[in-house]
C-alpha cells in the first residue's frame, strides 16, 4: 500500500492529480446536463446521439494536432487556459439552458469545441505526469491513482448531476461545471515544478506517425491489442448515446434515476480499480477478458431489466469489469512497448479511445431507432461476449506468431536505434 501511494510524495502529482479528477468530474456533470437538456429539448434519439458523435467523436480529429501544438509551451500557462475556455464555454451552455434560447447548432458547436479542449487537457495532463513519475519508475502506480479519480469523479459527478437538475434545473448544472473548470485552472496556475519537455532535433509528426505505426504493426502483440480494443470499444460504446433514453422511456425513471445508474456504473468502476490494484500481477489476458465479458454480462442484464434497483446493480458489475478491462489494456500494451515508443504508442490508444466510440454512437443510435434502447444494449452485450470468446479461441496460435517474431522484432528495433 505504501508503494502505491507513493507517487503522492512527488512534486506535481497531487496537483494534476487532483486537476484530473476536478476534470472527469466536471465532465461527469456535463454528459448528464447536455443529455437531459438536448434529449428534453428535441424529444428525439437522433438529436441526442448527434450530439454525443459532434462531443465525443469529432474532436478526435482535432485533438492530436492541437496536443502536438500545445506540448512545446509551458504547462503552468497551457492548462489553465484550456480549463478557463472550458469554463467559458460551459457557462454558454448553461446561458442557453435557460427558458427558450436553446439552439441546437450553437450546442453542438459549443459540444465541440469543449470536446476538441477536453482531449488536449487530458493529453497534455497524461504527458507531464508520465514526465513527473518516469524518473522515479513510479508510472503504473501513478495511472492506478489517477484511475481512481476517474471512477470517484464518475461516481460523484453523474449523482450531483442528477440532483442539480432535479432540484434546480439543467442550467444550474452546466453553471456548476463551468465553476468546477475555473477551480482546476486556479490550482494550475499557482503549481509550481510542471515538467517541462526538452526538445532535441526536429523531426516532423508526420515521419513520427508513420514510424510508430510501422511498430504497431510489425509487433503481434500491440496490434492484437489495438484492434481488440477497436473492437471492444465500439461495443462497450454502443449505450453511451442512448443511456439517458433507456433510463427514461425503458425504466421509467426520472432525470434524478438516470444520475443513479450513471452513479452505479462509477461505484463499479471504484470496485475494478480496487480490484485491479489486488490482481494486477495476475495474468493480463485473463484480466482482460474477465472484465470484458463482466461489461457484456453486465449489457445484457440490463436490456432485461425493468426497474431502476436492477439496472443499478448490472451496472456496478459493467463498472466493475470498465475499472479493470482500460487499465490492464494500457499495462499490457506497455509493458510490451520499449521506451523508445511509449509516448507514440499511449498516444494511439489514447485516439483510439476518443474516435471508437463515434462508431459505437452511431450505431447505438441506429439500433434504438429500429429497435429500442433495450435492443441497443442486448447487441452491445451479445458482441462483446463474442469477441471474448474468440480471443479465448485463437490465444495458443497468438502465442505461437509472438515466440516466432520477437527475435525478429527485437532485432528490427536494434537497427532502428543504431541508425538513430
């Protein structure tokens, strides 16, 4: 336990930490204000997973030439500004919450810009504290940290959402998001010791991409795992979109209710990371396909479900199963990964993580409107449960191409260092 709080003690990390979670949680707050306040304004699915694809899956595309702009400055001046835009921004949100001045192009507009920052704040906050914990070999203890902030924001956030809207409205929540914005720029701003990135010889993003794709692919490892979790997070997003509908029309619960599943998911997510920090130096493939089929159990248990107290609890077990699946991933993929690609390698999970889920969107759009939101789920569940069972299926001739191309591997990265 020791060990695993010991990234606490190094300068910044209780800082962006902290930033991290204020973060998740502001947007915890935000997914549930934007949901209720689009699908209540339009009364439509297709609005509502429009609005999800414009937020969540659009600002991918950006996000990346922005981050690669952005890591050349100071941090301490960087980040406060990015959370200061966020807090504008959420502020017009809640400006346009109020009586008839919603507009949905300025809110999708407004989704966008706030999603294209997010994916930045994150990307830059990732990179100093892997910049912070690197010297000291306290990295994977530092992500286990930060994904308990994650799951604690989740938790809190979707529950002080639904009770902001149920007690004062939509506006009110987008105007406490917005706060919550200006406080992470206001502890930045007075951090001291922010890493800062030495720059070596110039070498374009573009020679850097193709470079760290070539790897990806010639490693049979870290491309089994990048197209699994392509794969899986399209299921595991499917739901996303749809979720504030499946709460209201399939449950019949109120905006105060679908806080309580979103709430129950994080308890999950709390219950995983705490688990994983248990399980860890178990195997990771076992891990990672526990989890998963806990997420596609968890699915279809609750496209079954006709009450609220049911949903909750096969959320907690999907949470669960998300609190380990995301972090015994990153683990797997690192620990495979030499030092050399690290930073290239994160950073294309990390795009994967923002652009999968577009997919997922619209498909979980696409089956409600012919379906329902019950249909969305029993799909997202029955396909996660299959890719579980194939990875299971083609292990021992994985296993076989990995002991057959590592030396060749190996030797392939040796030439590369040495022309470099």
């Amino acid at each position: 336990m020791r060990r695993r709080l010991e990234p606490l003690r190094v300068r910044p990390f209780g800082q962006l930490l902290g930033s991290y979670t204020v973060n998740d949680l502001g947007d915890s707050i935000g997914v549930v204000a934007l949901s209720v306040l689009v699908f209540d304004r339009t009364g439509d699915v297709a609005p509502t997973a429009g609005f999800f694809l414009v937020a969540k899956f659009l600002p991918a595309l950006f996000s990346t030439g922005l981050t690669a702009h952005l890591d050349r400055m100071a941090l301490r001046r960087v980040l406060p500004v990015i959370y200061v835009i966020e807090a504008l921004v959420f502020a017009a949100l809640g400006f346009l919450a109020i009586g008839d001045r919603f507009f949905l192009p300025l809110v999708l507009a407004l989704g966008l810009v706030d999603g294209t920052l997010a994916i930045t704040g994150r990307g830059l906050t990732r990179g100093a504290v892997a910049a912070t914990l690197q010297p000291h070999g306290l990295i994977a203890e530092g992500n286990a940290l930060m994904n308990l902030g994650f799951a604690a924001s989740s938790v809190f956030g979707a529950a002080i959402a639904g009770g902001l809207i149920a007690a004062f409205g939509v506006s009110a929540a987008l105007f406490v998001d917005a706060a919550s914005f200006l406080v992470i720029a206001g502890l930045l701003a007075t951090t001291r010791g922010m890493p800062s990135v030495e720059h070596h010889a110039y070498e374009p993003w573009r020679a850097r991409f193709r470079d760290g794709l070539s790897f990806a692919r010639s490693h049979p490892l870290i491309r089994t795992l990048l197209v699994g979790q392509s794969l899986a997070l399209i299921c595991f997003t499917v739901v996303v979109p749809i979720e504030v509908i499946y709460a209201k029309e399939s449950l019949g619960t109120t905006s105060a209710g679908f806080g309580l599943l979103l709430s129950a998911w994080g308890v999950g997510i709390v219950l995983g990371s705490l688990l994983y920090l248990g399980f860890k130096h178990r195997s990771g493939f076992g891990l990672i396909i526990v989890s998963s089929a806990a997420v596609g159990f968890a699915y279809l248990g609750m496209s079954q479900a006709n009450v609220l107290w049911l949903a909750c609890a096969m959320s907690v077990i999907g949470g669960a199963g998300n609190g380990i699946q995301w972090v015994a991933v990153m683990t797997a993929m690192q620990e495979a990964t030499p030092p050399e690609y690290q930073a290239r390698m994160s950073g294309l999970l990390e795009s994967i993580g923002a652009a999968m889920p577009g997919i997922g969107f619209l498909l979980g759009g696409l089956l409600t409107v012919l379906g329902s939101p019950r249909t969305a789920f029993a799909f997202a569940g029955a396909g996660i449960l299959v890719l579980a069972i194939v990875a299971v299926a083609l292990r021992p001739a994985h296993q076989r191409r990995v002991a057959q191309t590592s030396t060749t591997t190996g030797s392939t990265i040796g030439r590369r260092l040495s022309r470099s």
